[in-house]
C-alpha cells in the first residue's frame, strides 16, 4: 500500500507541465521515491536535496527568519525545485528551462501538502 501511494506521488510529480525529474527524499536524504530521465548519481541527488533544505532553514535561524518552504536553483538549462513534504519528508523536482516556475512551484506544493497528509 506504501508503495503505491509513494508511486501515485511521483506520477503526480511528473505530470506537471515542465518537470523533467522528481524524486521524494527523506529529510535525511534517503531516497524513498524517484523517476530520473537522465543517469545521474540518485543517492547523491538525494542526500544533496536534504542538505540543501536543511541548510537553507539553519540559515533562516541564523538570521531569525521563517523557515523556507523551498529551495530553488537557477541555472542557465534548468532549475531544481527542493520543497518540505511534512516532517519527515521532502520532494526535489528538476524543471526544464522553457517551464513556468511559478506554475511549477504551485502545482508541486500542492503535491508536498498532500505526501504531508497522507506519509
């Protein structure tokens, strides 16, 4: 039943209009969940995405900030999207470059809230 529901998340992921890759990661970077199009090192991916998150929300104590919901990288062919899940996870999502970010950003939180409910 576990996996099916993990399964049902990442279909949701990748029918987003302009995700190319998707994954959902423990937030201590285990991969739980995952569809990769391009051979890249998931274990890596994983534990990067967790590291990224969490150091984004030590950053936002340092400063006395709330703590982001996402994190996203720009670069010049993509962005990678890493987005809290609930407690105990997260959903990193890599978006092509001619995607709306915003749209993406949107629709993929509203995946989180609903891995959040439900794992």
């Amino acid at each position: 039943m576990l996996k099916e529901r993990i399964s049902g998340f990442i279909e949701e992921l990748r029918g987003i209009d302009g995700v190319k890759a998707c994954a959902l990661v423990s937030r201590d970077g285990i991969m739980i969940g995952k569809h990769f199009d391009t051979d890249l090192n998931e274990p890596w991916f994983a534990a990067m995405s967790a590291t990224l998150l969490a150091s984004a929300e030590s950053a936002a104590t340092i400063i006395r900030v709330k703590s982001p919901d996402s994190v996203t990288i720009h670069a010049e062919d993509a962005e990678i999207l890493v987005m809290g899940a609930g407690e105990k996870l997260l959903v990193a999502v890599i978006v092509g470059k001619n995607a709306d970010g915003t749209a993406v950003h949107q629709k993929t939180q509203a995946v989180a809230q609903r891995i959040a409910e439900v794992l």
